[in-house]
C-alpha cells in the first residue's frame, strides 16, 4: 500500500504522465550521479577547478530544480511537448558540450555521451523538434570547437580535434535523421489509428442506424431494450414502449410517390426525436413502424400524454415539401413493462394495443391489454394539456 501511495506520489495516476516522469526520473539520476562524481570525485583530485566544479553543479542542480517539478506539476500538460524533452535534451547536451571545452578530463567520453543523450528523443520527438534538437547540438558543437581554437583552450592539434568533431557531427546528424524518421512513423501511425477509430465509429454508426431516417434500426433498439431491462431490474423503475404505425402510409406511397413517403418517414422522425425527452429513445422497428423506449416511465398513461403530444405536433407540421397539404397520422399502441416481464412480453402487449387503436379507428393511442381474459377496452382518452 505504501508502495503504491509512493509511486502515485512520484508519477502520478496519469499512464502518459507516467511516461513522461519516467524519462524525467532517469533524468534526475543521471544529473544526481554527476554531481556526486563532480564533488566525490573530480574535485578532490583537481580533476577541474574549483570554479569549474562549483559551475556545473548550479548548471545541474537547474535542471534538478525545473525540468521535473514541472512535468509533475501538469502545467506542461497541454503544451506541445509535454514531458520537457527538447530542452532536456538541449540542456544536458549543453553541460557536456561546456565539459568538453573546459574540463580534460571528459573529453574521452563527451561525444559517445553526446549521442547518447539524442537516443532520448528518439521515441517522443515530433519530426520537426528532432530536426531543431539535433540542428542546435550539432550547431553547439562546432561553436564550442572555435570558441576552443580562437582562445586556444584546446591542449591537443586543433586538426586533430576538428577530425572528432566532425566525426561526432556526422553521427549527430544521422541520429537527428533518425529521430526524425522515428516521429514521423508515430505521427503516421498516429494518424492511421485516427483514420480507423473514426471508420469504426461511421461503421458503428452505419450498423445500428435507419439510413433513411438516421433514427436507431431495430436490431439496436432490441439492444437498447434488454440494457433498459437491466437498468430497470437494478433500480427498480419500470419503463414504458409505444409501438407506431403511421396511418394509411400505402395510400400515400401509391398517391404521391415512394419519395413523398421517404419525406414523410424522415419528417415523422424528426418531429418525433424533437417532442420527446431526451431520455426517450425512438428508433425505427420497420416499414412504417417506429418504437419508442420511455425509461422510468412508470405508468402506461404517461406515455400516452407523450404520443399526444406527438399527434398535436404533427397536425401542424409539413411533413412533404411536394405534397404540403398532406398531414401525417399515426396509431400507438403503449405498454408498460413490469419485473415480471420479458421484452417479448411487453412489446407483444403494444402490438395487441396498436391493433386495438387500427380497429378503433386510427389516429389514436391505446394503453396495453388488461392481464385479465375477456375484460374489454374502452377508448382511452388522451390529453395534450397534460405533460410528463
């Protein structure tokens, strides 16, 4: 338990924060070894100077004090190079560059050091800040090579120094076209997941939408059901279904046109997904049949205040911009489900009260059959003032 408390102390909870304080950590070890070899060791033994010494450990102990605390902090979160490592890289590369010139002693080990401080750019680098990394480390490189040879800090030929120089130059630059190379085969394959999330998502949409109406087809308004079901059986609501079928919709395909009925269709979905609640969900069941899932609608009747709704609705509403005088009817038929229910069950009782409303004479709503046999319905009333 501690062990964990420490780590979220340390990291963070964040796996990409994580990421990036790991680089940040390995940082601070590398930059803490040196600061102990610096005063344990070089300093005692006048390896450098005291001026020298006492330099590189400000230099160092900057970069303790910065690059860390602020990726820990978050404030780099949204900051196009979150985890700091250009500058980090910029950073150490400029303290071995300095110990190349002042410091002898580092001088067998500052270019090998050198590349290796680039490696860390290799997987989190964008292309164009690996170019600029690698540019202003080859370009610190050769400035500290002149600054050597104009104030003839350099012990050894200066030809011979220039050979290193241009040999670490060239190793600089390769590492800097693969860094590059690196950040663009991420950007590419970041790009490439994008392009396939987002046909998933169009082919998820595809599979469970009506591509006439853009409403939820049948197959994932059943999904929808059995979900509700369990959310249902959870938390002890109960939901209402209405079952639609839209009046004498053959008529109009064989008066006005398939087109006219496609309007009609797209029309009554429109309408209908702006009258209800957000809450409901309507979808087409088939032809011109449409279902509507009411969760924690607990009596039948409530639903029945909400086709009511719909019907005012579409008495007014242009439903063709053909036919225009043409108006929509629909009859519903509404159950509400119980514990004891199966989805079949209820969704058999709207269809049984969907028939009922036909043969009453349409352009009506009627609630579910009674449980008892041989009870007969009367019409049921329905109320625009009403509303749920």
């Amino acid at each position: 338990m501690m062990g964990r408390w420490l780590s979220e102390l340390v990291v963070g909870k964040d796996p990409r924060m994580k990421a990036r304080l790991g680089l940040c950590l390995v940082s601070v070890v590398i930059y803490v070894c040196w600061i102990a070899v610096l005063l344990a060791y070089a300093l005692p033994r006048q390896l450098m100077s005291e001026a020298s010494a006492h330099f590189f450990v400000v230099y160092i102990g900057v970069a303790l004090c910065v690059f860390y605390p602020l990726v820990r902090s978050g404030l780099t979160r949204t900051w196009s190079d979150p985890g700091l490592v250009a500058p980090q890289i910029l950073w150490a590369s400029g303290a071995m560059i300095i110990s190349y010139a002042v410091a002898p002693m580092v001088r067998s080990v500052a270019f090998q050091t050198l590349c290796l401080i680039q490696v860390f750019g290799f997987l989190s680098l964008r292309p164009k800040v690996a170019a600029w990394t690698g540019g202003l480390t080859t370009a610190m490189l050769v400035i500290a090579w002149i600054a050597m040879t104009l104030l003839g800090l350099s012990e050894v030929d200066p030809r011979a120094e220039a050979l290193k120089i241009l040999a670490s130059c060239f190793v600089l630059v390769l590492m800097t076209f693969q860094s590059r190379s690196f950040g663009l085969l991420r950007e590419r394959a970041f790009h490439e997941k994008k392009s396939l999330a987002a046909a998933a998502e169009a082919l998820r949409r595809i599979t469970i939408h009506d591509g006439l109406t853009g409403l939820f087809n049948r197959a994932h308004m059943q999904e929808r059901l059995e979900a509700e079901v369990q959310r249902a059986l959870l938390n002890g609501h109960h939901f209402s279904v209405a079952l639609i079928d839209l009046d004498h919709f053959k008529s109009i395909n064989d008066t006005h046109g398939h087109p006219v009925g496609d309007e009609v269709l797209v029309n009554f979905a429109l309408q209908g997904s702006l009258v209800l609640r957000e809450t409901d969900v309507i979808g087409r069941w088939g032809g011109e049949e449409f279902l509507v899932l009411m969760p924690e609608t607990e009596a039948a009747k409530q639903a029945q205040i909400a086709m009511a709704r719909l019907r005012d609705k579409l008495r007014s509403t242009q439903v063709s911009r053909v036919a225009r005088e043409l108006r929509v009817r629909f009859s519903c038929g509404v159950a509400t489900w119980s514990s004891q229910d199966t989805i079949e069950q209820v969704l058999e009782r709207a269809d049984q009260a969907l028939y009922r409303a036909k043969a009453l004479g349409r352009d009506r709503t009627e609630l579910e059959p009674p449980l008892t046999p041989g009870t007969t319905f009367a019409a049921q009333p329905e109320s625009a003032q009403c509303d749920r």
